[in-house]
C-alpha cells in the first residue's frame, strides 16, 4: 500500500563509533525497527546514516536514540523535506 509521502523527511545522521560493515547492519536493524521508517542506508566509511521516513510516525529524536541504544554514538543530523517531484516520483530538497 503507497504511504503519504508529502510527511516524509530525509535525516542523515552522522555516527560515531562504526569500525565496520557489521556496525552497519546493526544500525540499519535499529532504525527499521521503528513504525515510518521506509528506508536506510548506513555507510561506515563515512560515518554516516541516510534515513527515509514519515515524519508523524518517528521523530529524528527517536531515531538517534536507537542508534545510541545499540552501543554507537548519533552525534547530529541535518534533515529535509521529501516533496512530490512534478513528474510523480520524488525529489530530496537541498
């Protein structure tokens, strides 16, 4: 069933901690975890988390709480807006 995706955001989340691919997966399992998440994408040579989610259903609050939770340390975000792109599909706002 299609979500709702004018309450949609993009977090990315910066992480320390990660010291390989397996922190990514841990990670990624926390953060799907929660109801309004749609996507995730952990990179740990960057230290970084892109998250894709409803913004009703989860807050980034939330989200970087999971990350601490699961033993890394979520130390900011930068987030935006997933607006309907004018040719149907979506578009990430700078």
């Amino acid at each position: 069933m299609p979500h709702d995706v004018g309450r949609d955001r993009l977090a990315l989340i910066r992480i320390e901690g990660m010291h390989s691919n397996k922190c990514e997966k841990t990670i990624q399992k926390a953060l799907l975890s929660h109801q309004g998440v749609h996507e995730v994408e952990v990179d740990f040579p960057t230290g970084q988390a892109s998250v894709l989610y409803h913004h009703g259903a989860v807050s980034v609050e939330q989200l970087m709480q999971s990350i601490d939770e699961v033993g890394y340390k979520a130390t900011g975000f930068t987030q935006n807006a997933v607006p309907d792109a004018p040719s149907g599909g979506m578009r990430i706002n700078d």
